[in-house]
C-alpha cells in the first residue's frame, strides 16, 4: 500500500511524568513505545506538554554537561525573585512562565520506517521550570501510514 492508497491512521496517547523539579528529564523511549504502538511507519509525531511552567526540547543526549549549561543559562536570563506582579505560588512561578514561553510546550518528529526520525545525539526533554516536581501530562499524537 502506497502512501497515496493508504487510510491515515491516528493514535493518541496521554504519558504522565513526574518532574523531580527543576531539571530536564529524557523520555524518548517512551514517545518510541508509543510510536510503535501507533502502528504508523511514515507520518508525524506530535509531542505536546499541558502545562505552563515546563516545556519540552530536543536536545544532546549524550553529554550532562549541555543540560547543566543550559538550565544554568536560562536560570541567568531569568531570575528568581520577587520582582514580578504575579507571584501567587512563589518567586518560581513567573519565571517558569516566561522559561516556557522562551522554550516550547510541543515538538513534531517525523516518523520513518516506524521510528522516530531522531539524530543520533538528539533525546526528548521534559524541562521542569519549577522547583518543586509536579505530575506533568504529555499527549503524544502520531499521524500518517
């Protein structure tokens, strides 16, 4: 069956996380698991986060030392403090905001042969803005053949 004979398929799945507070957390296997259960070979993968105060990222898998530098930049860029308006759950709480909206809260990966179309140092990052963990859902939708 060829793409343009093929019905498209569409598969959802809801991932729960649990953040350990500020830190990013990898969870590729876990988007390849529902990739594989999606049954697609070549399509898309939606990753999308629903919350307001983490994000997600694709980034080096292989070396600590890029996520140290940078959640140790952005912590630079924006400050904890009580120099916000809006502060209703602590002087982490704007800035998370403003983390996430610098970062992302969705990525879309191609997905070949019934893979995600990863680079070999590239990894799926939930970035936990917060200082305290929190249960983070991630609604994972693959689409195409």
């Amino acid at each position: 069956m060829t793409p343009s004979t093929a019905t498209t398929r569409h598969h959802q799945q809801v991932l729960t996380l649990r953040s350990r507070g500020k830190s990013l957390q990898r969870f590729t296997a876990e988007v390849e698991q529902v990739v594989r259960a999606s049954g697609v070979e070549t399509g898309l993968c939606t990753v999308f986060l629903r919350h307001t105060s983490a994000s997600l990222i694709i980034q080096e898998n292989a070396d600590p030392d890029v996520l140290v530098d940078l959640e140790n930049f952005l912590s630079k860029l924006v400050p904890e403090g009580n120099h916000y308006i809006h502060s209703t759950e602590g002087p982490d709480d704007m800035p998370a905001h403003i983390r996430t909206v610098l970062t992302h809260t969705s990525e879309t990966i191609p997905v070949m042969q019934g893979r995600l179309a990863l680079g070999t140092w590239q990894g799926i990052y939930l970035w936990e803005h917060r200082a305290r963990g929190a249960a983070r859902e991630v609604v994972v939708h693959v689409t195409g053949y």
